[in-house]
DNA sequence: CTGAAAGCGCTAACAA
DNA sequence: TTGTTAGCGCTTTCAG
C-alpha cells in the first residue's frame, strides 16, 4: 500500500494512464481498449462493429487490444445510445415453461432468435392473468424488441397498452380477438371437428367433451369445433356429456371417472379430451375402471409415449416447433419494420390414429 | 403538416416544453416526468425508487405524472448508473429448454428469480461446448447478474473465465471437476448403484448398461455407480453388456436390441438405463422383441407416464425443481455478495418401483 | 480515415 | 427536502 504513489488529487483511478478502468465489474471498457490500442475511442467502436472505412493497421491494433483485455461490449449500454434503441433481446411469456408444448414452442422461438443475434426472456403466466402481465412488464422494462405471448385471455388490456405504444407483439397459441395483432394458431376449431367426426364416424353416438377452462381461448374453439361436429353428423350435444373448466389431470380423471359410471343408457362410448393433462387423466380413469379397450377415446395435443399405451392413445398433434418458428419469423418481421396489417398464421393439425381412437362402440346401439 | 408551427432552428424536440421526449421507443422518460409534475429529475428517481425523504406531497404529484405518462423506468440504463451494476436478469443455460427435466429446472429457478424481481435469460446448449459457450456470452453481454448452466463438459475454461472475472455462477446437474464453483447435482452414483443393487438383490447377474455421451458427467458418475455395484456383491463388469455413447431414443432402441439378441448365455436379464430418452429407447425394443415383461429394467431420471406404460418403469428419479431451486438459491446467495467457498449441493434421488425393475430373472440361472 | 464532444436514461455525489 | 451536475459505456454527430 504505502509503496505505491497515492494518485495526485483529482485524478481518478478510471483516467489513469497505467491502468484499464474495471468499473464494468471486472469488464474492460470501450476506453481501456483505445488507450491500449493507442487509437480513439469511435475507432474501438468502429472495429468492434465492423463498420467500414477503418484502415486494415488501426483495424489489427484494435483487435490484438480486444483480445488481450478480453473486451467484451456492453449491450445495455450499446442500446441505449443508439439511434434504433434495439436490445437484441425478446421476451417470451407461455403458459409454463416446464409443460412440453411450452417447451418445443420456447426452443423453437430460442432458434430463430439465435439467427437474429437475440436472446430470449423466458416466463410462465401459469394461468393466471396479472401474473402474465407482471412477466410481461418485467420484460418490456428491460426494453425488449419484441414478445412473443400465449395470452392466458384474463389480461388482454396490457396488451392491448404495448400494442399502441408500438412494441412488436405476437400471440402464439391462443387468440385475443380484437386486438390488432399478429398470431399463429393451430386449427383448433377443425382439429377437434376432425377428432370428433372420427368418432362419430366409427358409429359412436354418445361422445363426451372433457375441456380446460373456458377463460383459455383454445378451449373454447375446441368446444366449438366438438359442438359443430357433432351437429354436422345430426347430433346434438349433450350437456350431460359436457364437462368443461378442468384444470389437471387429478380433475380430468374425476370428471371422466363420473361420466363413465353413468347409467348404461346415457354412458359414453368415446371421449373427447380437449387437452394433454386432460387426456392424460381420462386414460387414468378408463385403466381404473378397466375400460381402456371398451371406450373409445381422442385427445387434442399430442405428448410423449402416447404410442406406447395400450392401446396407443389417438390424438390430433399440434406442431408446437412450427408454432414457434413461425411466431418468431412474424415477430422478427415486425421489429425489422413490417408495417403488413396482423395476420393470423394457422398451424395444421394431424390426426395420428393409435388404437384408442379406433375402438367401435358396443355392438348393436 | 403545414400548419404546425415549424420548430425553431436548433430546439430539438426532446426540449421543447409542451411535449414529452418520445426518443425511447415511445416510452416517457424521467425527465418528461419530472417535467409534467414540475419537480426535478432526481425526485422523480427518488420516488420511483422509493428512496426515503420525500415528502408526501411531491410523491404524490410523482405518482400522477407516472400514471399520466404511463412511465415504466428503463431497467438498462438504470443498471448501467447504479454503483452495483446490477442488472436485475440471470442467465439460465441447459440442454434444450424442450427437456422435461430442464424445463422443470427452468421453471424453478424461475419461480425463485421472480422473488428477487429477477428475469430470467433461458438457452439450450445443445451438447455442444462452442453453443454453450456463445448463449453464456451472449448472456454475459447483456450484463447478467449470474449464470445457471448445465455444462456440456466440453467448454468448462470459459466457465472458469467468468468465475475469474467474478461473475456468480453455479452449476446445475452435471459437475466441472476442479472448477471452484457452487454446483447442485442429483448423487448419480448413489442413484445408480441403488437401481443397480435393486436389480442384482432380485437375483440377476447379467446386468446390462446403456448410457449416454460419457462426456457428460453424469453419464460417468452413472456408470461408476452401476460398476461398484457390480463389484459390491462379487459380480464383475462384463464390456460386453456395456453399450455408451449413445445419444437419443433411436440409438438407444438400437443398441437394446443388439444386446437382447445376444446368445442365451451372454444375454442380459436386466437392462440399466442411465438416461430417460435411453430408457424410453429400451422400452421400445423390448416391446418389439416382445421381452417387456421378460427382461426386467430400471431407468435412471423418471419421465412422465412411466406409470402407465405395462409393465410400468421403474426408475430412480431426480427432482428437477429442487434441484432449480437450490440452484437459484445459491446464486442469488452470490449475486448478494456470499464469499462462502464453493459448495456442492447433492439433491437425493429415489427408486421408484412400477413393475419393470422387479422381474425376475428367468429360473434356475 | 480518425477522433473529440454530446448525450441515451438513469443514479451518485454533492450543493442548496 | 430538493435540485444540479457529472458520468455509467456506448453511438451519434460533426469537425479535423
């Protein structure tokens, strides 16, 4: 300590020659790699950017200096200044990040971000409508460029508020309608229609609905697109057979355990589980009542070892991957300066027969 | 257009007295704050940040211009400011954010984040080290406060760079040998042996491992378990029911059938599993040989619906979210300044028994 | 082709 | 209690 030359007053330790600044906790700076390199400090800039009109010398110099302090720039700080304002970050709110179709339609967004030099916020709104907003606002206060949300349907205003501001917004998996907005969406209202015909087509008359809360869009098309089927082939519903604002698979379970211990006479012979947890737990009901292979039984959404059941379990897949892909190529779209008017992306979905969605009804009814 | 008023030459509009400065992507900024309530700079900071010794008054005309202006602070700038540095964001590298047992961690470590007012930055390395080490740097460019990442075990030197620097940083479910860091692992060896004990105890002695890249730590500890196992009641290693290296479902089918297609005397009558996609793997090529419940199996890192496939699987499990969990903790314990050394927290796993793992061998061997 | 000065939105240090 | 000034690390503007 007492070895050293105290600094002259005024100087400050950031301006001394002999010596980089580690205000930037441990980080060289911008000025640490020009004092080194010898240059000014819009030449560090220059390089570190690529941009053109540096002489190749000055070029080498800067770069051999960014090398030796291991420099690294300061995104927040680079945003801030610049005239576009960019963070080279989005956000994205799902329903829960640990859910395997939150997870593919994250990866896949997390891809084409990679491409765009863009990292990804992640959160669950576990639905639960100020929870998303929170998450939501969390984000925009680090002043992402854009997020991508499936909107738990309970807070559509905030969106509607960074909607006007104009920041960049896409709605995956579930719609808002009214809000002017991009989206990607599977084909519930067809899918569901697609399972329930199959059913109805096998010669299943009595086809119950077991759904997720109605609050959640996506439910209720499915509703929709089951309802609609069902009236197609000259059947109504039944709102005995109706079961709807389940949340998980301990209530699927109980829901399908009640429906399938009705008299014989109003007993459905097919279920209809308009969701992965929900189909999960009426698998669980039909083994307990030993009915696996007497009912028959199609979920929406696909989820992993559905074919390893027995029987295998019919479902009509969504493509979380594409879902993904496609909402971030239509959110990198608009932070690149689309001014298109919203578009509505749909997302096919596929029948994949099993087994489970193949079983005939009782002979003779 | 022409009937505005022109600006004077030289007022730029971030000054002009009737309009807020809409230069931060339409966001109002503390000065236009400050200015609609008519009081400087610093108090609206003050308010903002509920710093002490303000009076009620000015707080209260604060709170209005705020809630006029629909301000939110700039998270960014005010981090690049402040004496801490502090970004209120963490960083979260894992295998693939798709991974049922990443995404539970994800989510985790989430929930803790959200206590702390911390958002979190979430990549997937991929089992590759140049991946991990380009998301943990786009991270650290962003200035995050720390760093949670499952290491591939192919880039731990710029692991050991950012602990260097001082950035917090703890390992999550795969260890770095000598790297003085905070880690949370399952205890995989015990895990193993444990599985492995359970096997040779129901009288096997053909105890056949299938594991993945073996330069994933896990996947060494794994087999070290399942060897010392082996070698605890007298039974040696046979390299012949050691397969390794292997990556996915389909390698994993392919191998299994290789080994269940040895000669009689050579054939394994238990198969151990070191990974769940590895198991899944072997279940299906026990289930086209037609052995499911012939050759008895225990997976390592349970899966969801291990319990309704026939027979169901029994495995050892991990606890994803406590390990997340403990994970988040000891960050945060660091990003608050603990110099504590580094401390390996060992998460237990547990053997979970569904059928696979209690087949017998067949008799008189 | 290069660099000095200004300032992004905010907080720290100091003054009033 | 309140406000003013400087400056975080960077890019923009503009002058050499």
């Amino acid at each position: 300590m007492s070895t050293e030359t105290p600094d002259p007053p005024g100087a400050r330790a950031s301006e001394r020659p002999d010596g980089p600044s580690r205000r930037a906790r441990g980080r060289a700076t911008m000025k640490d790699v020009a004092r080194l390199a010898g240059v000014g400090i819009k030449t560090v800039s220059r390089v570190v950017n690529r941009e053109p009109g540096v002489s190749t010398a000055m070029s080498a110099r800067v770069d051999a200096a960014v090398r030796e302090l291991g420099y690294r720039p300061d995104a927040g700080a680079s945003a801030l200044r610049r005239a576009d304002g960019r963070s080279s970050a989005i956000g994205v709110v799902v329903d829960d990040v640990a859910n395997p179709f939150s997870g593919a339609v994250l990866r896949a967004v997390e891809e084409v971000a990679i491409g765009h030099g863009t990292v990804v916020l992640a959160g669950s709104a576990d639905e639960d409508g100020p929870r998303e907003r929170e998450v939501a606002q969390a984000f925009t206060d680090r002043r992402v460029d854009g997020l991508i949300v499936a909107p738990t349907g309970q807070a559509d205003d905030h969106l509607a508020d960074e909607l006007r501001r104009g920041l960049p917004v896409v709605l995956v998996d579930r719609d808002a309608p009214g809000l002017p907005v991009d989206q990607v969406l599977s084909t519930n209202e067809l899918g569901a229609a697609a399972a329930v015909t199959h059913l109805t087509d096998a010669g299943h008359r009595r086809v119950a609905y077991l759904g997720d809360l109605s609050t959640i869009s996506t439910a209720r098309r499915r509703f929709d697109g089951y309802r609609q089927a069902l009236i197609d082939v000259g059947l109504g519903v039944d709102d005995r057979l109706v079961v709807a604002d389940l949340h998980g698979e301990a209530s699927a379970e109980g829901a399908a355990v009640h429906l399938l211990q009705l008299p014989p006479e109003q007993r459905p012979t097919a279920l209809f589980c308009a969701q992965n947890r929900i189909t999960v737990g009426a698998v669980r009901a039909l083994r307990s009542l030993g009915l696996a292979h007497d009912v028959a039984m199609v979920g929406f959404d696909d989820f992993p070892l559905a074919d390893l059941l027995s029987p295998g379990v019919t479902v009509v897949a969504q493509d979380p991957g594409l879902i993904g892909t496609e909402a971030a190529r239509a959110l990198f779209a608009r932070i690149d300066g689309s001014r298109r008017p919203p578009r509505t992306v749909w997302v096919p979905t596929t029948l994949v027969r099993r087994g489970s969605g193949e079983i005939r009804p009782p002979q003779g009814r």
